[in-house]
C-alpha cells in the first residue's frame, strides 16, 4: 500500500509540474519575443544546470518547479525593462545563487529603476500563486512545495538591500529604507539562516562604508579612445575645399551635448570651412580634444579617424550611487511605490503563513 501512494503521488507532482507548465506556458508566449534581447540558449542550458543541481538534493519535480518560479521572476524584470526601453540579456542562472539579467543601458531614474525591480517579484507572485491553485487542485506535493518556496524568494527579494529587488525599489521612496535593510536585513537573513543574502548584504554593507564612512571620492582619469566617421565628398568639394591627405593631422571643433529629456549625450564633429561633419552618440567621458588622425577615401565617402582625449566619467563607480537628480522623484510617486512595495510584502508574508500552516510542505525525498 505504501509503494502505492507514493506511487500516486510521484504521479500527481509530475502531473501538476505539466499542468502547471501548460497554464503558464500560454499565458507567457508574449514574454518570449523579449528573448530576442540576450541569447536564449545560454538561459536554456543555465536552466537546465540550475535543474541538475537542485536535482541532487531534492526531487525533479520540486526541482524543475523552482528553476521554473526564478524563471518567471526574472522575466518580470525583463518585461518591465521591455516597456521602459532598456536592453537587457535574457535571464542567466546559477546554481544555488539564483539568477540575474545584465542591463545595456542605466535607468534614467530611480523611478524607472523601481520600475524595472518591482516587476520581478510582481510577476513571481503571480507564478507562486498559480502553483498554488495548481498544488490545491491537483493535490501535488511538489507544486504547493514550489508555491512556497516562491513566495519566500520573492518575499526575501524585497528586503531594502541593494542589489535586491527591494534595495532598487526603495531608491523611488526613500534611500534612508537602506538604513532598515542594513539593520533589519541583517535580522532576518540570520533568522531565516538564508546564507546566500548574507552575501548580499556584506556587498551592501562595504558599499555604504566606503560612501559614507570611509568616504571614497573617485579620481577621473585622463584617457583616449578612437572613433571613425565619414561624410560624403561633396561637401568638401562644395565648399571649396581638399580633400584631406591621408597622413593628414589637425585639431577639429566639436560641441559635446546632453539631451534633457532622455539624458542621452553626442558629440558634434565639425570641419573647418565645412561645417557638421557628423553626430554621433558618446557617453564615455567629458571630451578635451578631438584630433583628425587619418583620412580615406572611399567610394564617394571621406573616412576620418579620429583620437579623442578625454576624462572618464568617475561618479558613478559604484551602480549603487548616482547623481542627487536621478532621485528627484514626485511625491505622488514615492506614495504609489511605498503603498505597492509594502502592499506586496504584506501579501506574501501573509500568502507564506496561509500556505505552511494550511499545507504544511510534505518531506522532500527523492
């Protein structure tokens, strides 16, 4: 009888794992054009490793359910940097860590930024809560095991340390919530013995003792990178003028600008008796110099080389620190975020004690 209904129910955790895929596995074919942003075969075969791993330890269903409910997670992120216009890779995992997307290109904003943290557990609590029903309905061990575990990750990714969800969140509120997770943080991942976050944390603590206690002031540094432009011949020969030797050297006139609305900034590359010889985006550094260095020409085009010096932007060495105006945010803002971001929590840790105390998790064995 004992080999029966463990039998029984190895069939229902299988079932509910599929149900579970087949459910959300519609409701997340729109995500899967977002895949586009990193390559979806290094995610496939970081899954998969995450799987085998988790594998050892506990049973495949539980396994496959976990990597699974991180999934989602992150392609909440992904989701939101989609709807925000920042490019991101597709999610990449790691054993026992968890997993991470890689932003192209900073938020403009703390507002933006809590937009794109909030969008992971979001869309996680979401996942937790249809492996839930899954679980209930199926009456599978394993997906009300992944349920739980869900809306734990998702919870413990709240906390206000940066780089968490939670520590993103907060830079739309109020930074002085990193006091609380310095503090707080520190309480509840020893409570919770959860090591990993510990790790978190100690990153997050060094970052704010050098900013604060040690007060490190970054050093620009002086530095030189090279740019090719190319504009067509006509306009040399409508204004009169030669071509430039190939060997040729001069300083050129450029004007630097920053657009105010997406803080996106270009140089402006000039020539003299010529005008604008191109725009092109550069964000590296304030430029000293810009120096034509080599000349061709080629099917109609004048190919420039160009040596710019300049001093690299220094600030912002830390992803944790930016500039005072990147959070100036409305106080109808911080309001709404404060609202979500405590709304959420207080879901899932009440979604956390609803699920251990009325479906208490069965032992994992494989």
């Amino acid at each position: 009888m004992a080999s029966k209904r463990e039998n029984k129910n190895g069939w229902k955790s299988w079932g509910g794992i599929l149900a579970f895929l087949a459910l959300f596995g519609s409701k997340l074919k729109f995500l899967l054009p977002l895949l586009k942003l990193g390559k979806f075969g290094g995610t496939i075969w970081s899954m998969g490793l995450m799987i085998g791993a988790y594998a050892i330890i506990y049973p495949w269903s539980f396994a496959i359910g976990i990597v699974i409910m991180i999934f989602i997670h992150e392609m909440g992120h992904v989701l939101a940097a989609k709807r925000k216009g920042i490019p991101v890779s597709a999610p990449a995992f790691i054993p026992f860590l968890g997993a991470l997307i890689t932003m192209k290109k900073q938020p403009l904003n703390a507002q933006d930024e809590a937009y794109l943290a909030f969008g992971g557990p979001l869309l996680g609590t979401i996942g937790a809560l249809g492996a839930l029903g899954l679980g209930v309905m199926l009456e599978s061990p394993a997906l009300l095991s992944v349920a739980q575990v869900g809306f734990f990750l998702n919870l413990i990714n709240l906390i206000p340390v940066h780089p968490l969800d939670g520590g993103r969140i907060v830079t739309a509120i109020s930074r002085w919530l990193w006091v609380v997770g310095l503090i707080g943080g520190l309480i509840v991942i020893l409570y919770l013995k959860a090591i990993i976050f510990l790790l978190f944390w100690g990153l997050f603590a060094w970052e704010l003792y050098k900013k604060y206690v040690r007060k490190d002031k970054p050093k620009d540094m002086d530095s030189e990178t090279t740019m090719v432009i190319s504009t067509p011949e006509e306009n040399f020969i409508d204004s009169g003028l030669p071509i430039p030797a190939e060997a040729h050297r001069r300083e050129l006139p450029y004007i630097q600008s920053c657009d105010l609305k997406t803080h996106a900034e270009e140089i402006h590359v000039f020539y003299p008796g010529v005008g604008q010889i191109a725009t092109l985006p550069f964000e590296h550094g304030l430029v000293n110099r810009v120096t034509l260095i080599e000349t061709k020409n080629k099917h109609g085009m004048v190919v420039m080389k160009l040596l710019l010096s300049l001093v690299v932007y220094s600030e912002n060495q830390s992803a944790m620190f930016q500039k005072e105006e990147y959070y100036e945010v409305p106080s109808r803002v911080r309001w709404m975020y404060g609202l979500s971001y405590l709304g959420l929590a207080a879901f899932l840790g009440w979604m956390m004690l609803v699920t251990f105390n009325q479906f208490p998790a069965p032992p994992l064995v494989g």
